[in-house]
C-alpha cells in the first residue's frame, strides 16, 4: 500500500530557508532604546519610589517586553530598526503616562548607590569597567556567547549546528532591555529626577559609541570594552566642547563629526591591512 506524501514538510521546511535567507545579512539596530531608557527613568522615579514591588514588577516588565520584541522581528521576519523605531513611540507614550511633566524623585539607595565614595577612582568608573569586563568575558569567553555573536555573523551555521535563532535573539533582547534598566535606573540615581525626554539623544549615541569602539552593522563584530570606550570617548568629547564653551546647539554636531573623522580613519587602516 502507498501512502502520497502532503508535502507540507518540504514546504516548511523551503519557508524556514526563506525566513533564514531573509535574515542573512541584516542587521539588526535597535532605534527605541533612548525612549525606553526614558520609561525606565519615569518608573524609577514615581512607582519604584512610591510603591516598590509596583515598580520592579513593571520594571520586570519592560525586560520582558523587550524580549518578546526580539521573538516578533524573529518570528515575522521583520526589519528591526522598523519594529524598534515604532515601538520607541510605544515607550515614549507609556513614559508620558507614568510621568506626564518633568519631575519624580530618585530613591533614596539608588542615590546613594550612584554617589558612592570609593577609593582612587568615582563609583562609576568602576561601575563601568566591571561592566565593560562582566560583558566581554560573557560574549568572548564563554560557549553561548559564541553562539549569540554566530547567530549574528553566521546564521546558517548556527542553525544548522542545532542552535536555535529564536532563543539567541530573545536572549539579546532581553540583555538589551535589562541593559536597559540598569541604564535608567543610574541616570535618575545622577539627575535625582525623571523626564520622558531624558534619554531620547542616547538612542544614535548609543549606536555611534558601539561603531566607535571597534563595533561593526555587519552581524558578530562586536567588541564589549571597546563599545564602553566609545561610549566614554563621546562623553569626554562633549564636556570637553562644555569646556571650550562651545554652544551645546553645536556639540551634537562636533560629536558626529569627530565619529566621522575616526570611522574614515578605520577604513583607510582596515584597506591598508588588506593590500598587506
């Protein structure tokens, strides 16, 4: 007796290849970040200050949120500086909601935390090389690190090794939005107040320090202490234009163009090493 097959294995399987073919090469950005810093930074403020198991679990969350974002751009296929960008309106509206008019208070241990006195160096210098060090042992060391920076280089390879794609991206996500609040929570804990607006200018400088510090847009270049570098680089470059008593209208400016001078600089050295 034969028995006809109905072709839909081969069908799904001609799909996965589409959605994996699809993926390939593109590169994922994430345009909401600023907004959603901002949430974070209105929650730290009003509900974690108020009512402190209302505020971590929103806080919970917005970890969540971002990651069921990564498993959306996964799942459909789509583009995620599209699906980031929209949902930057999304965080935006919601931080509105939470804190309509600039104000809030930071919490007291938060405030404490980010004013600590410490030997030699501020809280935050040490805060950010433990960070920079947590992260590049995390993605450079470790298996699954590997396997998040191939799912990003190499796809196909890493599907075809049993990996799945749709964990490693959940699990990026999720790392950005728990980045994320962490980023909030130390930028009221440094302004002992909330705005929605607060980080909105973070979301390009975020991307401009990850490119500065040796970062590429093609997937699984990545280099943890050098994004961290790149970050402190643009800080010191806009303090030191403050210095300079450069108008701050002109400072965002000054920044580009010094991101600019140093990318050309990259290229000229990376062709110089392949006519080498």
């Amino acid at each position: 007796m034969k028995f006809q097959s109905s072709g839909r294995g081969p069908d799904r399987r001609r799909g996965e290849r589409r959605g994996l073919d699809q993926n390939l090469g593109r590169p994922v950005l994430d345009l909401g970040i600023g907004a959603y810093v901002g949430l974070v930074a209105c929650i730290g403020a009003t509900w974690l200050m108020d009512t402190p198991l209302l505020g971590v679990a929103a806080l919970t969350g917005c970890v969540l949120a971002y990651a069921a974002l990564g498993a959306l751009i996964h799942i459909r296929n789509l583009p995620s500086i599209v699906v980031t960008l929209g949902m930057s309106f999304v965080w935006l509206g919601l931080a509105l909601l939470v804190l309509p008019t600039p104000g809030g208070k930071a919490p007291e241990w938060i405030r404490a935390l980010m004013t600590l006195k410490t030997p030699l160096l501020p809280f935050t210098i040490y805060a950010t090389l433990g960070l920079a060090l947590l992260v590049h042992f995390g993605l450079m060391r470790f298996a699954y690190g590997a396997v998040l920076r191939g799912a990003g280089g190499n796809p196909r390879s890493v599907a075809r090794a049993g990996w799945s794609l749709l964990r490693t991206k959940v699990t990026m996500f999720a790392l950005a939005g728990f980045f994320g609040v962490l980023s909030g929570l130390s930028l009221i804990g440094l302004t002992t107040s909330a705005d929605a607006n607060i980080a909105l200018r973070y979301t390009l400088l975020s991307i401009a320090g990850v490119i500065l510090g040796g970062g590429e847009f093609v997937g699984g270049r990545v280099s943890p202490v050098g994004a961290v570098i790149g970050a402190v680089t643009l800080t010191l470059a806009g303090s030191f234009l403050s210095f300079l008593r450069i108008s701050p209208d002109w400072q965002i400016g000054a920044q580009g163009g010094i991101l600019i001078l140093v990318l050309g600089l990259r290229v000229l050295i990376n062709r110089a090493e392949v006519k080498q």
